[in-house]
C-alpha cells in the first residue's frame, strides 16, 4: 500500500512539473516566434526546407559541403571498421564467446562497445596526432581543406602500412594493375584499405585459433570422462562450461587477452 501511494506520488509530481514547464515556456516561444502558428493556444515552430535558386556559387559550395558532409556521416561507421583497429578486436571478442560456449554472453552490445572503446585507445596517437597537425590548424583557418585532408590520412596511412603485410598489398596491387612501387607513397589510399583489411582479419582468425585452444582441451576432457563413465546421454557442454569459467576467472583471462590483444598492434 506504501508504494502505491509513493507511486501515485511521483505520477503526480512529474505530471506537474511537465505543466509547470509548458506554461513557463509558453511565452518564451512565443516570443521567439512571431511567426509561430497558434493552435489550441500553445505557440507550435514551424520547420520548413527549401530549395532556392542560386546566382551565387559560394552557395553551391556550401549545399555541395552540406551534401559531402551528410555522406561522409552516413559512412562513418563503415570508416571506422575499414580503417581502424576495430576489426581485429571485435572478430577476436567474437571468437572468444564461440570458444568459452557462453552463447550469448558477453551480449553484442558489451563486445561492440569494448571493441569500441579499445579501439580509441589502439588509435588515440594517430587521432591526437590528426588532432594537432589537421584539426586544430583547420579550424583556426591556418592551413586549406586540401591539406587538412592530406595531414589527416597519412597518420592513418601509416598506422595501417605497420599492420599490413607485404603478401597482401602485392596482390592488390597486381589486382589493380599498379606499377611496383618503390615507397610507401606510391600505394593509393584504394590499394592500402582493401589489404589493411584483409590482414587484420588474417591476424585475428589467428588470435582467435589460439585463444580455442585452450578450451578445446577442456572440452575434450569433459568428453572422454564423460564417454568413459558411459554418460554418452549427457551433454558434454553442461559439465564443461563451469570449469571453462573457473578456469578462465584463475588466470585473470579478460587481463591476459585484452592485454595481449592491444600489443599485437605495437
């Protein structure tokens, strides 16, 4: 009965205090909008896009910046697995929950948001370095948008040159029937992402062999008891899974892989 009546109590709180806040900004936004239509007695914004012809072609610039900046938002997320050390983490966390046999624990929104945030730690030189030489100069209208893109993608450049191998770029740039390069600064940008990628994958598929290892004797074990005890009905899984879990909280495992897993990009 108690927390009924508490219940009842903050409704009719928060139902106050929503009609305190509408009829103290009522006349605010009336005032901010003379031409704001009256309906019922509240003042209402009116929202409107249009399209205007133009003489002037600084406005097409600014509609075509608007434009390029909207897809380059849209691409962001795709961006940051291409480029970054997200792919590698989050295909290593994926495998670990395979191998542990958890299911679905850790859940894809605690292996998206790890992979996430360990991901700007990997990339928090490059991205202070992008910070420094790109960004702030930019704002501060010292240097052109051309070079602000130029000091922005060679940190990246060269994050991804150290994690790609040598075998990977050949074949794409045979694919894309390039000259031999001499440098580094003779792979286009279009050449360098498709074999970063390929080899952070390679390298992940790796990390996560070892890391099954492990549990893979685990669960052999469990089975030949279980086999030798005539326990064949018995899902090796149920008996496994706590010892996986025991064993891997002895070792201090999320320390070891996580750890193990940010210097694999030194």
């Amino acid at each position: 009965m108690r927390k009924n009546i508490q219940r009842y109590i903050l409704t009719a709180s928060a139902f106050l205090f929503l009609i305190s806040a509408i009829l103290l900004l009522r006349p605010n936004l009336a005032a901010a909008q003379p031409g704001a239509q009256q309906q019922g007695g509240l003042s209402i914004p009116k929202i409107s896009i249009s399209m205007d012809d133009s003489s002037r072609p600084k406005d097409v610039g600014t509609s075509l910046q608007i434009l390029f900046l909207l897809t380059i938002l849209s691409l962001a997320p795709a961006i940051l697995m291409m480029v970054t050390s997200f792919t590698r983490i989050v295909v290593v966390l994926s495998f670990f929950r395979q191998a542990l046999g958890t299911q679905q624990l850790p859940t894809n929104q605690i292996i998206i948001g790890l992979s996430l945030f360990l991901t700007f730690f990997v990339m928090s030189p490059v991205l202070k370095k992008i910070n420094a030489e790109a960004l702030q100069p930019y704002l501060s209208q010292q240097i052109s948008q051309a070079e602000a893109w130029e000091k922005t993608i060679t940190p990246l450049r060269g994050f991804m040159f150290r994690q790609t191998r040598e075998k990977d770029l050949a074949l794409f740039v045979e694919l894309a029937k390039l000259k031999r390069p001499r440098k580094p600064d003779d792979i286009p940008t279009s050449v360098l992402i498709p074999s970063f990628i390929i080899s952070e994958l390679k390298t992940a598929f790796q990390i996560g062999f070892l890391i099954y290892l492990p549990f893979l004797v685990v669960d052999m074990v469990v089975s030949s008891v279980l086999l030798s005890m005539g326990m064949m009905m018995l899902p090796p899984i149920m008996i496994s899974l706590p010892f996986k879990l025991i064993f891997f909280v002895l070792i201090d495992g999320w320390n070891l892989m996580v750890g193990s897993l940010v210097k694999s990009f030194a």
